[in-house]
C-alpha cells in the first residue's frame, strides 16, 4: 500500500497508548476466539458419520428415561458390535459440594469404554458383588477411599426404603488409558444398575442411556437412523447421536450455552468500542496540526478520509489476529480435557466471523475520527480553532 509507512508510523505515534488498547482488543478476540466456538459447536447439531461409539437416549429430554427392553432390540441393529447401558444416580458423598458423577450401568460397562482400564480381579469383584462400588483413581485420591471401603452415598431423586441412604462397598478402581483426559474420567463413580433397579423405590426396568458400539463407523448414520425406528411413534421415542453431541445436550439442560456466548460477547464488544473508539478520537485530535499539513502538501480529503480509517482497521485488525491466533493455539490444549465439550478447534465460521467484526468495529471506531481529519480546515487547525 503506497501510505502503510505513514498510517503504522501514526498508529504507534503514541506507544503506550497503541500497546495498551492493543491487548484489550487482544484480549477481546481471544475470548471470542473460545467462546464463539463453543457456541458453534453447541448449536450446530453436529454429524454421527463416522463415530465410533453411539449415545441413543431420549428424544424428548436427557431427564426422561427408556425401558431397559430397547437393549435386546438394538443389539439386532445390523452393524451394532455392542450395547451398554447406564442410568444417572446423582448422590452426594457427605456435602454437596462433594458432587462428582455416579450412575448405575450394567455389567459389560468396561467392555464398552476401553479407555478405563480395571484390574479383572476387581471388575470380577465389582460384577459379583450387589452392593459393590467402581470409582476413579483420581477421585478415591481426592477422598483417600481405598479397596474394601464403605462409601456412603446420599441419594438426592432416588429413595431405597424410605431413606436416602445407599450405603455401597468399594471393590474396584480403574484409571484412565489417555493421561490427558484422566482428570475429568476418574471422577466417576459407578454401581450396579440390578442393585439400583431392585432397590430404589420409584423407577423400575428403566435407563437413562444405551451406548452403542460399532462393527464400522462408516455406517454410523444408518446405523442411527434404525435405532431411533425402533421406537418411532411410541411414548419412548429416541435420539442416537454421538457422545459429544449427548455430553452438550446434557450441559443443555441447565444453560442455553448460545445465548450465554452471546450476552458475554455483545459486552465485550461493546466495551470494546467504547475504548477504541476514544482511543482513535484522541489520536486525531492530538493530529490536528499534522493533518492540516498534509492537506496543505495536496492531500486530499477523501485520502485523509482513508488513512484514519486505515489506521482504526489495522488497530483492530492486529489486535483481532493476534487474539484468534492464541485462541487457535489454546483451545485445541483445553479440548481433550473436557469429554468432548470444547471443539477441537476454531471452526471456519468464528474465523469469518471474527474478520467480519475487525472489519465493522474497525468502520465504527474510525468513521467520526475520519470524519473530522477530512472536514478539517486548514486555516482553523494551524490556528489553534
């Protein structure tokens, strides 16, 4: 560009102030680089092509339960390799701020998520034993809950005898395979769903899951589709997606994720030009002599025009790139940490999204400022009016 020298040479008249603004719009696209993924990938639906492994729950809510019948029929599915099932307990261990995950899952729980290893002798003992307990190695840690243990559960939906109490025997501690994902997988606890069926005192022969394993994920899609037949038009309806899907779906049920994304943005934003806007108003005004001369050298109003513009742009601009690039470095580092929630990666919307906003904040924060440089008169700036 044949004045780049002179808007970057403007652009950084002043430096602590340029430095500062900087890393808040820095800090601005950073937090829209994350979030606005998450939104994407909450709203988007997502693909079951290509999965490995199957969630069918309920169509209706994540809260509704399937009869534990549906197992027979979906293990007939052509391509299904296997079916595991599981149902959510929600106890709490003395405080509920001691919450972490408990469910009630069948015997073959271990055959389906291969990711959890478990010496056999204690899965045996687990398998073998009504009132026996599976928990993470990170969270009998947390706790110091050691083999033979009793852990007394606090039931919070589901009675057993008129009281809250499910008092369960630890037999087992699994850990997880990947390291990476061992905080957030060995933070479970897992009992026999038979004890959980026989035993609590409102619901029988139900489940809140079925997952599904695949002989090839190519056929992830048919696969799916003939599961959710089964029970189309029925009272139990379902829904086969893929864990990430389900695991966002669950989240969903307490916040509407998008709208939250959203709100946070929007302030961000607006914040944000609120402060680059005055940031880009005192550099003109500071400028004033310094335009006026460029007009007595023949500048043109509509090339001033353009410059301040510029200038605002590529503030945004460097701030927004630098920002979306830490983004695309960090959130790919946080993913594998939490069970499918975080995308990957950036997805190619936010990076289109994100170069629409440098553009349109960058037009908004420079138009005024732009403006007067090129209504300026060259008598009433190099007096002083």
């Amino acid at each position: 560009m044949k004045y780049f020298s002179l808007v970057w040479a403007q652009l950084f008249r002043s430096r602590t102030r340029t430095l500062l603004t900087l890393l808040s719009v820095v800090a601005a696209f950073l937090l829209f680089g994350m979030l606005d993924s998450v939104r994407v990938a909450f709203t988007s639906g997502g693909s079951v092509e290509g999965a490995n492994r199957l969630i069918t729950a309920s169509r209706l809510s994540i809260t509704q339960s399937l009869p534990i019948r549906l197992e027979s029929q979906i293990r007939q599915v052509d391509g299904v390799r296997d079916v595991t099932y599981g149902m959510w307990f929600g106890g709490i261990y003395q405080d509920p701020k001691n919450f972490f995950p408990n469910f009630s899952v069948a015997p073959n729980y271990f055959d389906v998520y291969r990711e959890l290893e478990i010496p056999a002798e204690q899965l045996r003992a687990w398998q073998d034993t009504r009132t026996g307990a599976v928990v993470g190695e990170g969270l009998a840690r947390q706790f110091g809950w050691k083999l033979g243990d009793t852990i007394p559960l606090q039931a919070t939906i589901f009675p057993r005898g008129g009281s809250n109490d499910w008092p369960l025997q630890l037999v087992g501690i699994y850990r997880s395979k990947d390291r990476t994902q061992a905080a957030n997988e060995e933070r479970q606890l897992m009992m026999n769903w038979k004890y959980f069926d026989e035993s609590n005192d409102y619901i029988k022969n139900q489940v809140s899951w079925f997952t599904i394993t695949l002989d090839n994920p190519a056929q992830a899609s048919r696969v799916a589709l003939a599961i959710d037949a089964i029970s189309a038009n029925s009272d139990h309806e379902t829904k086969t997606q893929t864990e990430s899907a389900f695991q966002q779906a669950f989240v969903k049920q307490f916040a509407d994720i998008g709208m939250i994304v959203t709100s946070i943005m929007a302030a961000v934003f607006f914040t944000l030009l609120l402060l680059t806007g005055n940031t880009m108003a005192q550099a003109v005004r500071e400028r004033i002599p310094e335009l006026a001369t460029l007009k007595t050298l023949g500048f043109a109003d509509g090339t001033l025009l353009t410059l301040v513009l510029l200038e605002a742009v590529l503030l945004i601009g460097l701030g927004g790139a630098i920002g979306m690039g830490l983004a695309a470095v960090i959130l790919p580092a946080l993913a594998p940490m939490t069970q499918g929630l975080l995308p990957p990666g950036i997805p190619l919307s936010t990076w289109l999204l994100g170069g629409a906003l440098i553009v349109v904040i960058g037009a908004v924060v420079g138009v005024l400022p732009a403006l007067r440089a090129q209504r300026l008169k060259i008598v009433d700036a190099l007096a002083g009016r």
